[in-house]
C-alpha cells in the first residue's frame, strides 16, 4: 500500500482544483492517479458539507464504536461461557 500523503499536500492540490486547474492535469503534475484526486474532492465536499454523507470524523468514530462494540460481544461470550461452566461444575450429583 503507498504512503499517505500528508494533509497539507491534500490540501494544495484541493486548492489547485478549486483555483480552475483540470483535475487530470493536477494529478498528473502532483505524481498521484486522478481517482485519488477525486476521491479527495469528494472527501472535502462532504466534509465540509456542500454535499451529504458522512463526514471524516464520523466515519472515525463510527470504526472506533465497531471496533468497541466488537471487543465487548467477545468479553460478554467470555463470560456467558465461564458463567456455564462454573455452574456446571457446582452441581453436585444425586
């Protein structure tokens, strides 16, 4: 996977576009494939609410609820599982 290129370089070729300069050209003078470029126009417009979805930070937290939500299912079933088995073991026979 390629490096990430950093904000401020985002942020140029974002002003660069929005100075009147063709998308394919920007990408092709800043070395990065036109989708990406586009990808981040979209990614701005979105941020910065001209058009709907979810934002950057959003998105953001919303992986990090998953993930949460990921990590307490499996210390609940943990728990379900040592729970029967504890009460399995106290049960004394007839």
């Amino acid at each position: 996977m390629p490096a990430a290129h950093p904000p401020e370089f985002r942020r140029r070729a974002l002003d660069l576009v929005a100075q009147g300069n063709p998308v394919a050209q920007t990408a092709r003078d800043l070395g990065i494939s036109e989708s990406c470029l586009r990808n981040w126009m979209h990614r701005d417009a979105v941020d910065s609410g001209r058009k709907p979805g979810v934002s950057s930070d959003e998105h953001r937290e919303l992986v990090e609820l998953r993930r949460r939500l990921r990590v307490l299912e499996m210390e609940n079933e943990i728990l379900k599982r040592a729970s029967a088995y504890c009460a399995r073991e106290n049960v004394l026979p007839k």
